[in-house]
C-alpha cells in the first residue's frame, strides 16, 4: 500500500509538491507537479492499488460563505499555535468544484473519511499536523518573512521529518537521495524563488506522512467535521493542549452561519423571480 502527499496549488499553472511513501515508511518520490494530467502521472504507480492519499486543499466545500464548520472546530485548538485553517466556500471561484475533489474523482479515489474503501483521498493541513508530531510552540516560518529566517525554518522543518526515522509509524525520508538531493538545494540556496520552489515537495512529505499516520494509528487522529460538511484530518493535539470546549456558537460564528441563511434565501428569492418572470412572459 502506498501513502500519497499532495500540496495541492489551486491553479494548473503554479506548482504543486507530490510525495509517496510506502508502507515501511520508505521514501518512493518526491517532487513537483502542475495541471492535473501531471500530477496523475507522478503518483499513477502508487494510486494503481491500495492507496490513501492527502491533499493539502479544500474537498469538500457547500458553505455559500464563511468558514466551514471543521475550520472553526480545527481553529478553536489550533488557533493558538499560528496553524489556524483559513476559510473555504464556494463564492470562491476555486472552491465552486474544488480542484482536490475533481482530481480525486478522476482517479477514483472515495473522498469519505469513514469509508472502508482500499484507495481513498482526504483533506489534511501541514501546520495542525507538524505541531502535533514535532511538539511546536508555534507553526515554522518557512512561507512568508526574511530570506534567512525562511531558510532556516524549513530547514527545519526537515530535519523533524528526517527524526521520524525513529517514530511510530517510521518515516525514512534522509535514505533517500531524492530527499537528500532536496534538502541540498535547500541548504544552497540564495533566493526566495528557490524556497517557493522547493517548500511544497516538503509539505507533501508532510500529507504523505499524516495519511501513514492515521492508517497506522488512527485512535491518534482526530477528523474535524464530517463528510457532508466538509472535514480535516489530523494528528489529534494532546488534552493538556486542548482548550476548553466551546460554550455554543460564538457572534463570529453566528454572523457566518447568519450570512450563509441569507446567501441561500436570497438565491431561492432569484430562482422564484425567474420562474415568475417565465411564466408571466409566457401568457
């Protein structure tokens, strides 16, 4: 079986960072991607059988406006540690079919993260994970910010995967001269092109990891949300880091869930019109 990681970019033309790992936790590809045909080429041999594969990008988005639910329930614990989800809806041209649920389809992957099925995909997020699994204070830097604190923090970065070579499950990212190749570039490089261009191959090894995780631990995985809705899995946060449950709905969430009412009152408002509109024309 193998374990897919994709940091999924939102347009064909920007680059996106592909990852596979088998089940010993060995290094199978790492690399990068851009339309969709690419991407289904990188990872054909690894989605051919039994697979799950994580994809850093919204699957399932229903919301008209707003958040949804799993983001607000996934922000309320991880606010605190700068790895807060940003809100997903359809208003959004790219959440109106988000590209992560087409691609699913056209590999025949079941995106229901309570299925049984042997080749699934699901919707991860890299920061919730990577304070989870390397015990972070707050979120590495590696995306925006000075060239240098950049370098060093996804540097970083890499090297708390390169430990996992002695967790549980196992992942042995540094045997693997695709790996080690990345990490040089890394280590070399003098602009921030060069971090952008190379960040994403490290997240997907992230996703990679966390789609092994949950198959090999899922009592330590918590899936915020659910498949109606939309959800996100991750390494579940340790009690003593978990806040309090929320007393209800706060205004925050009120006024979103209060505009996403409105938005559907006011779309079956426009359908109304329009059949009227129609039927009186046709008198």
């Amino acid at each position: 079986m193998y374990f897919v990681g994709l940091d999924l970019a939102s347009g064909e033309n920007n680059q996106t960072g592909v990852a596979a790992i088998d089940s010993d936790g060995r290094l199978q590809h790492v690399g990068v991607a851009y339309d969709d045909e690419s991407i289904a080429s990188a990872i054909a041999q690894y989605v051919a059988g039994d697979c799950l594969v994580a994809i850093d990008a919204p699957l399932i988005v229903p919301n008209p406006t707003g958040s949804r639910p799993c983001e607000r329930d996934l922000n309320h614990h991880f606010q605190k540690f700068d790895a807060a989800a940003r809100p997903a809806s359809n208003d959004k041209p790219e959440f109106k079919n988000p590209r992560g649920a087409r691609l699913a389809a056209a590999l025949g992957l079941d995106t229901d993260p309570s299925s049984s099925s042997n080749r699934r995909a699901v919707e991860v997020l890299p920061d919730p994970a990577s304070v989870v699994l390397f015990e972070l204070d707050k979120t590495l830097k590696y995306k925006r910010g000075p060239f240098d604190v950049r370098q060093r923090e996804l540097l970083k970065l890499m090297t708390s995967i390169e430990d996992l070579d002695a967790a549980t499950p196992r992942l042995r990212a540094n045997r693997s001269v695709a790996w080690v190749e990345l990490r040089r570039r890394v280590e070399a490089a003098t602009r921030p092109g060069q971090l952008d261009r190379d960040d994403g191959p490290v997240d997907a090894m992230l996703c990679a990891y966390v789609a092994l995780y949950w198959y090999d631990r899922p009592e330590d995985v918590t899936i915020y949300g659910d498949f109606t809705r939309g959800y996100i899995v991750t390494p579940t946060l340790a009690e003593s880091l978990t806040p309090a449950p929320m007393d209800g709905p706060d205004i925050a969430t009120r006024l979103e869930d209060a505009e996403a009412r409105l938005a559907e009152l006011a779309q079956e408002l426009s359908d109304i019109r329009r059949q009227l509109d129609t039927r009186d024309g046709a008198q």
